[in-house]
C-alpha cells in the first residue's frame, strides 16, 4: 500500500483515516493535501474505500496504485493547460501591444500634403430662379395659372 502511495507523496501531505463502518466492513480515506495554496482543488480529491478487512489487504494497493495514476495524470494535465492559457494570454498581450504601437506610430506621421486646386470658385448661375415677365407683380413666388380641380373618379364607392 505505502509503495503505490510514494509517487503521491512524493509532492504533498496525504492523510489517511481508517473507520470502522460496523463488525465486518472498514471504511478508508485517502485525501491528498493541496501542494500550493494557487492549486486546482480537484488535485486534492480524496479517495474512499469501504470493504472488509481482507478485501482490502488484497485490493487496496491496486486502488492506490490506479488512483495515484490518475492523481499524476490530472496534474500533468492541469500543468499543460495552464501553461498554454499561459502562453496564448503572452501572445494575445503581445499582439494587442504591436497593433496598439501600429496605430500609435500611424496617427504621428505626417498627414499627406494634396496638391493644390482650386478651392471655392464662384458660380455664374444664380441660384434664385429669374422672375417671369407674365407675373411681374408676384415676382415668381406665386404661379400666374390656377392649378386643376382634383379628379373626382370614384373608386369603391369613395371620391378621390
């Protein structure tokens, strides 16, 4: 049992409780202390096993060995991924940084010198219509013909 348990050990602090559940069946707990105070909870995941007393002097070394495994599996994972959140935050950080230097260096140029052309040129064309000869009492705001009186055709029964 405590050869299975070294690779474990070998980083942390494991407690293991041993309880009596009645005349026939013990209860055992290993629980792995967390290493660091920053470390994943689920690297502290205890294990349980409730059998009789000969049932665990056969089985729960094979349990701790397949639970150790996997304790150091889990780590190496949570490892590796951490590290790549890691690395891919340094380059999302470091692109942000560039595109940022990018505008920063495009806003300080120099804006372009357009050649020169002609700016304002005034227009010949009078923007006011001319007065018409026939409505020289009006000065062309009113017309000098009365407009014709709507259609009346009736459609569905309503005049329009």
């Amino acid at each position: 049992m405590f050869v299975e348990l070294m690779p474990l050990l070998a980083g942390r602090t494991v407690l293991i409780t041993v309880a009596k559940v009645d005349d026939k069946t013990l209860r055992v707990n290993v629980i792995p202390a967390q290493a660091k105070a920053d470390e994943n909870p689920a690297l502290s995941t205890p294990l349980t096993y409730t059998g009789p007393p000969e049932e665990l002097d056969a089985e729960l070394g094979k349990h701790l060995a397949g639970y150790v495994q996997t304790h150091q599996q889990a780590a190496s994972t949570l490892a590796e991924a951490k590290a790549t959140m890691e690395a891919a935050a340094k380059a999302a950080q470091e692109e942000a940084k560039r595109k940022a230097e990018e505008r920063k260096k495009a806003t300080q140029k120099p804006p372009a010198t357009a050649a020169p052309g002609p700016a304002c040129v005034p227009s010949t064309t009078s923007a006011e219509p001319d007065p018409s000869p026939t409505s020289a009492g009006t000065l062309g705001l009113f017309p000098t013909t009365t407009p014709d009186p709507a259609s009346t055709q009736s459609k569905g029964g309503l005049a329009l």
